[in-house]
C-alpha cells in the first residue's frame, strides 16, 4: 500500500521537505506555490529527473510543460497562474 506525503486540502503547510518512501528508501519532495503563477521553477535537489504531479488549490491535477533544468531543477509552465503544490518523486 502506497504511503501518501501530502495532502492537496493542506496547502497552509511549512517549508517543504524532502522525505523517503519507507518501501523503496526513494526520497521524494513537495514544492507548494503560495502566490499565483504561470511558470514555477522549483530547485527539488533529488538529484534525479524526477516524475511531477502538480494540484491547485483545490486538489485538482493539472496538465503543463515540464522542463529539465538539471537533475535537481525543473521549470513548470502552464497555461494559466494558479498557486498549488507540486509533488516530485
């Protein structure tokens, strides 16, 4: 059973942080965007291109353009602003 490191209804959360799947030792990290955005440039430091699920505000998934900046950087564009989370594993 998959163990979920965040909740999308909990975006008044601290900093993110980086933590480990406890089935794969795989660590994974939780960007939250607080203000409205575009373009989200997120600095993971995972080491890895990572897979990105991002959710706005209200929990739903959206869809946009991922970019590999580097094995610790990504730069996510979408077609509109929105605040919200990204999940990076």
């Amino acid at each position: 059973m998959a163990k979920y490191i965040g909740s999308a209804a909990n975006f008044a959360s601290a900093a993110p942080t980086v933590t480990n799947n406890i089935f794969t030792t795989d660590a994974n990290f939780v960007f939250t965007q607080g203000s409205a955005a575009a373009q989200w440039v997120v600095d993971h430091n995972l080491a890895k291109k990572c897979s990105v699920t991002v959710v706005d505000s209200a929990g739903t998934v959206i869809i946009g353009q991922v970019t590999y900046n580097s094995d610790n950087r990504v730069t996510l564009d979408f077609e509109a602003a929105f605040s919200g989370k990204a999940f990076f594993n």
